[in-house]
C-alpha cells in the first residue's frame, strides 16, 4: 500500500520468514517521487499499525526539513 504525499510517499509491506513462510515483520520505505521515484528512508515495525504511524512520522520529519521557513 503507497500513501503519496505531496512530492513524497511512504508504502507498507509484510515481509516473510523465506524459510518457513509466516510472517516476520512489517517495512515502511519512504520514497521521493518527484522528479523521479528514489527511496529515502527505510524502517521496520513488529505490527503494521506500528510501521504505518512510523512511516507518516518519518515522512512528516522530512517534509518539515524539506519545506523553507517562511
């Protein structure tokens, strides 16, 4: 699931065990999609709930360094 963002979008994924095929983890990558798709930041939460609120986090963080001060 990607979320876009303005310039910038964060996605969740549930990644498996390659050996037993039950689920590991959750992954939220945060890409910026302007001018072209490159991922920035990347991190991992035991429940998706728990990567989706830090994948929003991060992605507030950057946008807040990323927008001038008026």
């Amino acid at each position: 699931m990607r979320v876009y963002e303005g310039a910038y979008a964060y996605e969740v994924e549930q990644i498996f065990d390659s050996a037993t095929r039950l689920p590991k983890y959750w992954r939220y990558n945060i890409f910026q999609i302007r001018p072209r798709d490159k991922k920035i930041s990347s991190g991992q939460a035991p429940t998706r709930e728990a990567a989706e609120k830090l994948g929003r986090n991060e992605l507030n963080k950057i946008q807040r360094r990323d927008t001038p001060a008026a």
